[in-house]
C-alpha cells in the first residue's frame, strides 16, 4: 500500500461495492425465473441456478489462486475484471434485455 494516496478506490469501499452489486444482481435476477418456469419446477429450477452460481465459487477461488501464484495478482484481477465485462455480452444480445411486461404470472385471473 502507498501512503501516496496512489490507489483509486480503498479495498473496503471495493468490497463494499461488489457485495452491493452481487445482492442487486441476485434481487434483480431472481424475478425473472419465477416468471419463465413453471410453478411445478420452480424449486428444482431455482435449487440448479444457485447450485451453479455459487457452487462454482470455491473451485473458481482455488483455480484463481493458483493462476495468482503463477502470473502474479495484478494480470489475474485484470483477467477477471474482463471476463466480468464480457459476461454481459450474452445479456446485450438477449430478448430479456427489451422485456418489460413478462408474461402473466400463473394463477392469477387478469
């Protein structure tokens, strides 16, 4: 650490900001499958969607770990900050992006 003040954002104030934004995410995404699943499978949906969201957490933790002790922590978080960015591709491209309404929530009479 550089008692210059050299550093753009503190590492608790980045903490702070990834914990926002990975609750805003979950809070964000987690309207969207209840209204393209059926009711019959939410709960094996939802269960497979977290099972693969945050189960890959611990290998992905080891394997950057890894990849850090091999080519450094700096290229290693730059890696990941751009495959962070990329990962919005796919959601630039989808019909999700233009959806406002959604279908009619099931069981209901409107």
């Amino acid at each position: 650490m550089s008692s210059h003040g050299s550093e753009a954002t503190p590492p608790a104030a980045q903490s702070f900001l990834w914990a926002f934004m990975l609750v805003l995410a979950t809070v964000a995404g987690a309207g969207v499958i209840p209204q393209l699943c059926e009711e019959s499978r939410l709960g094996t949906v939802m269960a497979g969607n977290r099972f693969f969201t945050l189960g890959v957490m611990p290998m992905a933790s080891i394997a950057g770990g890894i990849a850090a002790s091999a080519f450094g922590i700096q290229p290693v978080l730059w890696a990941w900050a751009l495959l962070a960015g990329l990962s919005a591709v796919p959601v630039l491209f989808s019909p999700l992006r233009n959806w406002h309404l959604g279908p009619e929530p099931r069981g209901t009479n409107a």
